[in-house]
C-alpha cells in the first residue's frame, strides 16, 4: 500500500485536476414516492463536470421524476441533490435555476406570441438586471447583445423577429434550448430533446448539442436510441426507479440486463 495522501501536500496542478474531475451533480439515495410506489428508489448518481450523459429507461422507469427533483419541480421523499458540491435539495425551480441548473421540457415551453429574440432576451434579464417598471428593456444593450449571441448560436438569428409560434417544431424545440442558454446554466438538462422531430431536424438538433456541449455539462432523456449512442459519453439506465446499468454507450449495448429489459435486441 502507498502512503496515506491525506498527510501530504497537493500540487496546485493535482488540486486543480482533482476539482476538475469532481462531479458538478451528485445524488445520493435519491428517492420519491407516492403513495406506496417508488417512482426513484435510492438512486446514487453522479456526472463529471462537462461530460455528456444520457438517461434512458423504459416507460415509467423514473426518468422524468428524476429530471424533477434535480430541477426542484419536485421535491425528493428521501436522499440529497448536491450542485458543486452544495446541498440543493428541495429548493424552488427559481433558485435552482440561478445555481446554474436550466432544463428543457418534453412539451415545447416557449411564449408562442412572443418572438423569437424576445423569448431569449426574457430569459437573459432575469439574469443580468431583474426586472423595472422605468427602464424599457431596449435600454439594456448588453441584455440585446446576449438574446443575439444566443440565437446565433441556435441557429435561429434569421428568425429573431418571427413570432415563436410561426417557427417550425424543431426550431421551437431550439428555441426552447436557447431559453434555458440564456440564463447561463452549468448544467443542462434536455427532456426529449428531439421528440417529434423530422430526421433532418434531428441531425441538426444533434450538431447543436454537441457545439454547445464545449462549455456545458449536459444530461439528456431520450428514447431515440440512434441520438443516445451517437451524443452521450455516458449511459444510466433507469428500472423502477432503480439504477439498473451505467457505462459507455458500447458497454450498454452490450450489458445483457439491458437489452433484456430495454433495448430487446
């Protein structure tokens, strides 16, 4: 055996590799029941800062209440959510949100007579200036500037002035992830993020994940499994609320529990 290392000093370069390494999201014994269903059954989970990783599982597994807790729609009957290493267990979907936590949802959650920019610019002020009944908002050009930088980054600067609703489902569905973008998040969490798609709004879909996974830690829930094994570094099986598998895509490809009791290949 080595020497206890808890006695010695650490390099500032091995300290900074170790907080780098260390999970952005924990949660340990996560578990919500009702009545006398587990729908998450002590699920301990963690995900390294800036890694991409997939949630799947079969209907009813417990993906979405697990989204739920994370993002403080819902609140855990037992266990911790610890962010950065910060308790934030029960806390309100607002004050998640400001940790550095911004989801997307199944259904499109989007301001439908709105337009575009004013979707994002929404977002990006409740982050930068709050809100005043004196100050228009075309006052705040740095606000602009970022709903700007934002849909440049979604790919939907052309449509800027269109109303939200007049987009396409799979522009609404970007637009959606360019909200949650606007409020700065850490981390990600996509619902479904190409459900209803046509196969070429998923392939673009996927191409912006990846761009905007440079700087994220991103977890998705999907049932496209071709969009799963072709983005995520890391796969976690859900099984009656119970972590039944956890690997690399090709580890889950192969783990026989799985393709028993998911992916029926």
């Amino acid at each position: 055996m080595g020497a206890d290392r808890s006695t010695e000093a650490v390099a500032p370069a091995e300290a900074a590799t170790a907080g780098a390494s260390a999970p952005v999201l924990r949660t340990e014994g996560l578990s919500v029941r009702f009545g006398g269903l587990a729908a998450l059954d002590g699920v301990d989970f963690a995900v390294r800062r800036g890694e991409i990783r997939a949630i799947i599982g079969p209907n009813g597994a417990g993906k979405s209440t697990f989204f739920n807790c994370l993002t403080g729609v819902l609140r855990p009957t037992s266990g911790r959510v610890l962010f950065n290493a910060e308790d934030i267990t029960g806390l309100s979907p607002d004050h998640i949100s400001r940790k550095g936590i911004a989801r997307s949802y199944q259904i499109t959650n989007i301001l439908p007579n709105a337009t575009t920019l004013e979707n994002v610019r929404i977002a990006a002020q409740s982050r930068r200036h709050g809100w005043s009944l004196f100050t228009h908002h075309s006052a705040f050009r740095d606000i602009i500037e970022k709903a700007e930088a934002v849909l440049d980054a979604v790919g939907l600067r052309g449509k800027a002035d269109d109303l939200a609703a007049n987009l396409s489902h799979g522009e609404q569905r970007n637009l959606e992830i360019g909200i949650a973008l606007a409020t700065e998040p850490q981390l990600l969490c996509l619902d479904e993020p190409t459900a209803g798609m046509s196969a070429a709004e998923t392939h673009d879909t996927m191409a912006l994940v990846r761009r905007i996974a440079q700087n994220l830690t991103i977890l998705i829930v999907e049932h496209d499994m071709q969009v799963v094994m072709a983005l995520a570094e890391r796969i976690t099986v859900l099984h009656y609320g119970r972590i039944l598998a956890d690997g690399t895509p090709d580890e889950i490809q192969r783990n026989p529990r799985v393709l028993e009791v998911y992916l029926k290949t």
